[in-house]
C-alpha cells in the first residue's frame, strides 16, 4: 500500500506550524507591548493633568476677583496699610442681548 503522504509534505507542514506558532507569539508580544505602552502612557497623562491641576491658573490667565483681592490684602499688609473690611468679590451682572437676530431671514439671502 503506498503512503498516504508524500514524504515532503510531512516537512512542509512542519515548517508551516513553526511558521504559524511564531507568528501568533509575534502577535502576542506585540499586543502586550502596545498594552504596557498604552498603560504607562495613560499614568503619565494623569501624572500631568495632576500636576496642572495643582499648579492654578496657566500664565497669562486673568485672575479673578478673589486673586486681586488677595494680591491687594498681602500689598498692604507688606507695606503696613490698613486693611478696609470689604464684602467678597461677585462679576458684575450682563446686561441681556436681545438684539441679536439669528434667523434665516437675516442670515441667508437669495442669490
């Protein structure tokens, strides 16, 4: 009876489970690199947003009433002035803005 394989295939098949196995390893490391990739990246991210967070108002910011206040209070006290008893700090109300008129009648007109 002859042998139901030709004796290359045995072999080619061989190569094409090492091939497979390898490539399915290649594929694993690389997805538990890009994980570890995307975790330390996501805990430098919160690192940095912490670290804004604490650090107040970016540079070039206006400072608020509350600010102003205070920068007030500690150059008096440095200069030795007396400090007046003042309520705290509230924006001035905005006036509303009825005037404005988005409709499609003043927007768009015909060609």
């Amino acid at each position: 009876m002859p042998d139901p394989q030709p004796p290359y295939l045995g072999d080619a098949l061989s190569r094409f489970r090492a091939a497979a196995d390898a490539a399915v390893e290649r594929g694993r490391r690389a997805a538990d690199d890009a994980r570890a990739a995307g975790t330390a990246f996501q805990r430098e991210s919160e690192a940095l947003a912490a670290k804004l967070r604490d650090a107040g108002p970016p540079p070039g910011a206006a400072p608020t009433p509350a600010d102003l206040q205070a920068a007030a209070r500690d150059h008096r006290t440095a200069l030795g002035l007396p400090i007046p008893d003042l309520e705290p700090a509230t924006p001035a109300p905005q006036p509303p803005r009825e005037d404005e008129d988005f409709s499609q009648h003043r927007i768009l007109r015909p060609l």
